[in-house]
C-alpha cells in the first residue's frame, strides 16, 4: 500500500492542478486527512486483533466508495468551518477520500480493497496494478518507511506532482491565450 502521507499528497497535487485561486488551507488540510485516514482500520485492527478476513480489518469498510461519498457529505455540512461553499467542500473531501482505495487496489501486495462495501464485502483489485508495495513489518518500521518512501518518490509523488505543474502551466498558458485574443465585431 501506499504510505498514509503519500494518500495525503494527492488533494495537495490536485489543488496545485486545478485551482483557480489560492485553495483555502483548511479545506487541503481536510482533503488530505481524509485521504489518509482510512489507515486508521489498520491501527484498528491490530487494536481490537481483528481477523484479516473481517470487513473491518485493514483495506475494509474503511476503504469504501461509501464511506467516502459519507466523508464527503459530512465535509458538506461543515463547510463553513472549511470556509468555503459546501459543494466543493463535500467533493475535495469525497474525491480524496475515495483516492485511497483506488491508489491502495492498484498495488501488487497487500490485500485487496472493499471498495463497494456496504453494497458488496468482495474485496478488490484493479486490473492494472503498477505500485510496488513491501509490508512494513514492526521490527523495521523506520528503515521500511524509509526504502517505501523512497520508491513511492518516484513512483508516486513525482509523477503526480509533474502532471499536476503540467496541468497548471497548460491551464496559464490557455488563459493567458484567451486574454492576450483580440475579440472580433
């Protein structure tokens, strides 16, 4: 699996990709806690010695499409608290929170992702799943986050964060274009 921070990068690429103004912090901060915070099943797991099979156990309920559109919709209800308006509070959020099952069914180890719970316990995989992903086992927590970040670096943060300053001198460039095109009468 990708690591937590890694999931909490990605509503941080998407901002930088898609935003007209500066982003409120407060709705990035949201977008990338919400991201991250469906590992809270794995610590939860281990807390409550859930069996790995248990669809509140690791990459779980937790991981759902559901439960994200739920995160969303909460996001919705507190976005004045965001300080901004509640559609995009409810999609930064929802959208974040639904990228880490996505990015978790693209890995090649782990489980797999119960990314349709309620509506279905199966767990799943995607088709193409190019993320190298080693456990990371207690004894070496330090030196597997380490290689783990090191790789997702390259597998991961820098592929996004270069699509996203892509994205971001493409839409410049497009509005500049527009702004610099004499109107014809």
């Amino acid at each position: 699996m990708p690591l937590t921070t890694t999931h909490a990068l990605v509503p941080c690429a998407v901002g930088l990709a898609f935003s007209r103004r500066p982003t409120r912090w407060r709705l990035i901060a949201a977008a990338a806690v919400a991201s991250a915070l469906p590992d809270a099943d794995w610590f939860a797991q281990h807390l409550w010695n859930l069996p790995g099979a248990s669809v509140y156990s690791h990459r779980g309920a937790a991981h759902s499409l559901f439960v994200a559109l739920a995160a969303g919709l909460l996001a919705a209800a507190l976005h004045k608290r965001l300080r901004v308006s509640s559609l995009p509070a409810a999609v930064a959020v929802g959208a974040a929170m639904a990228s880490h099952g996505v990015l978790d069914m693209m890995t090649d180890s782990g489980r797999p992702v119960a990314y349709l719970w309620p509506l279905s316990s199966v767990r799943l995989w995607a088709d193409w799943r190019p993320i190298h992903s080693s456990p990371v086992h207690l004894q070496s927590l330090v030196a597997g986050i380490l290689t783990r970040l090191q790789s997702e670096a390259w597998q991961l943060i820098i592929p996004i964060f270069a699509l996203a300053l892509a994205i971001r001198a493409a839409r410049i460039a497009l509005t500049q274009r527009r702004e610099r095109k004499p109107e014809s009468v």
